[in-house]
C-alpha cells in the first residue's frame, strides 16, 4: 500500500461526486421544467379564472339589461292600455285630482299653472304642473303620500321647500308631470294644432 490518501478517496471519492453531480443534472433537466411548467399552468388558470369571472360580470349585466328591457316594454304596454289618459277625457279631472290630493292632508294650494310639452320619444305629451301650497311638514308629506298612491300616472319631478307666512307652516312649490297619450297616427302637428 503506498503512503497517499486512502483508497475509497482516491478511487470512490471522484466516482460519487460524478455521480452526485449527474443525479443533481438529472433532477434539474427532469424537475425543471416541469416546474417552471406547472408555474407557467397555474398562471394561466389564474389568469382563465380571472377571464371566466369577467365574462360571467358581462353576462349578468346583459341578462340584467335584457330584464330592465322586457319590464320596460310591458310598462309601456300598460301606460298605453290603461293608464295614461287622452287629452279631451284625463286632463281637467288630473288636474282636478292633483288639486284634491293637495286639499286632502289639510294643504291651502295655490294658483297652479301648467305647460305642455312633448314626451321625446313616446306618443305622449308631458303636462308640467306647478303647484304651490302651504301647510305643515306632516300634511306636505301627505300629500306625496296621496300623488304616490294615486291611480293616475302623475309624477314628482321636483319640491321646493321654504318657511311659510304662518308659525309652523312649510311653503312648497311642486312640479308634478302628468303623461297623456295621443291617438295613434297623431303627431306633433296635430296637438299643436289642438293647443
């Protein structure tokens, strides 16, 4: 036996680090890319998730808008069957009617005026209704109770609140908008030929 190193380093020593070394490439070629791989499919699930909620947003918001559309259409429908009126049989007694709504709660109404104009893209007119009144808060209150209640199609466009002559009494100006519809094939023309 010679005086060096012992035999298992000489020989096996260099045997094992080559082999260590080629298991450590293998490992690496084999898990490697399988691991940039799996990285690479879990980013795409993320990002087909994050696609599949979008598109799922956008079809609830379509299939929402479809609804709103489909319910729209059959308010339109019934506005037309039965609930606006015609100008010569539903404008005095609306007009009567919102007066009486204002009385009704206990408010003093004042002198109303009222304007005319067309309904854009509708076969109806809009009727603006400008009624001041006086009471208290809580008959004023009754009072849009009454114009919410109402069977006529009459709605609150705006309110106007200031203090009144009288202690405890609210003065109120109120725009109210009645819709009445015109005869079919009756156009611009023909209601201002009416007016």
């Amino acid at each position: 036996m010679s005086g060096g190193a012992p035999f298992w380093r000489r020989r096996l020593l260099p045997v094992f680090l080559v082999l260590l070394g080629a298991n450590l490439a293998a490992f690496a070629a084999w898990t490697g890319p399988r691991y940039w791989g799996q990285r690479s499919a879990a980013s795409r699930l993320q990002t087909a998730q994050a696609e599949a909620a979008r598109r799922r947003a956008a079809t609830a918001a379509l299939r929402e808008r479809a609804q709103a559309i489909r319910d729209n259409t059959v308010d339109v429908k019934r506005f037309y069957d039965s609930l606006g009126g015609t100008e010569e049989t539903d404008l005095l007694p609306t007009l009567q009617a919102i007066e009486e709504m204002a009385r009704t709660p206990g408010l003093r109404p004042g002198t109303r005026t009222f304007r005319r104009e067309d309904a854009e893209g509708a076969r109806a007119d809009r009727v603006a209704v400008t009624l001041p009144l006086e009471g208290s808060y809580s008959q004023l209150v009754g009072f849009l109770r009454e114009v919410q209640h109402s069977p006529r199609f009459v709605t609150v466009d705006s309110v106007a609140m200031r203090a009144g002559r009288a202690e405890g009494e609210t003065a109120l100006q109120v725009v109210l908008s009645a819709y009445l519809r015109r005869p079919e094939g009756a156009g611009k023309e023909e209601r201002r030929g009416r007016s």
